[in-house]
C-alpha cells in the first residue's frame, strides 16, 4: 500500500509552462493551483523539469529498443454554442507535458506488469501486441 500526498493538482497546460520556461521566476497570481506543503513554485518548476529530462531519456531508449509508435493525429473539433453542429477543427498537438506523463505511464505499467509476472507467473494475463504490418512501416 501507498499513500500519495500531492502538493499541487497541475493540468497539462502548468507543467508545459514549467517545462518551456525552467527558469521563470514570478508566477502572477492565480497562473498556477494553489501550493501545499514547504514547497516553492521554483522547487515544482526544477522537479518537473527534472522528470522531462528523465522522460526525454527514457522515450530515447524505448525508442532504441523497437518500441510500438501509436501517435496518430487527432482531430479537435469547435462546436457552434446554437446548433451544437461543428464549425471547425484543428490538429491537437501533442506537447512535451503530454509526453512526459505518458512516459511515466508506460513506466509506472511495466512495473506493475513485471511484479504481476514474477509473484504470479502461471496466472499472470498481459498482452502482447502482434508484430506491426508492414504496410503500415
């Protein structure tokens, strides 16, 4: 059992601009969640960068590895407030924030799947995917 106390509750948008300003001092007032605990907004800032450093590095050699790419483009749709219908889209874009919980996902996954497989290896059910087309290489 774990407990996790979390000093800020941060969107995406918080962390990408920890990660795209590391060294950005003032914050103007109510531009992040409020703080608990002894921590700074400069000592948020540094362990977030910390963890992109850590995540660039490990997307590096899952990359090295063969790992499955599943990044395909998304589509995000505006909607007219009247008719609820669409009346335009963009691409999302798929930031360094978005990355780097995603990596430490995949990490916190494998985890779990390796301990599954060691305390239960003969009741252990993980997925395997199957080997990418070749169309699609």
């Amino acid at each position: 059992r774990t407990v996790i106390r979390s000093c800020i509750k941060m969107a995406y948008e918080h962390a990408q601009s920890m990660i795209e300003e590391p060294d950005r001092v003032l914050w103007e007032e109510g531009t992040l969640p409020d703080i608990s605990g002894p921590y700074t907004v400069e000592d948020l800032s540094r362990k977030v960068n910390i963890l992109q450093t850590l995540a660039v590095k490990l997307r590096e050699k899952r990359e090295q590895t063969g790992y499955l790419r599943l990044n395909q483009p998304k589509l995000c749709f505006t909607l007219n407030p009247e008719t609820g219908l669409p009346d335009g889209f963009k691409l999302h874009e798929h930031k360094h924030s978005n990355k780097l919980i995603e990596e430490f996902m995949l990490l916190a996954n494998m985890a779990v799947a390796r301990k599954i497989y060691s305390n239960f290896p003969e009741s252990a059910v993980l997925r395997r995917h199957p080997p990418p087309k070749s169309a699609v290489l």
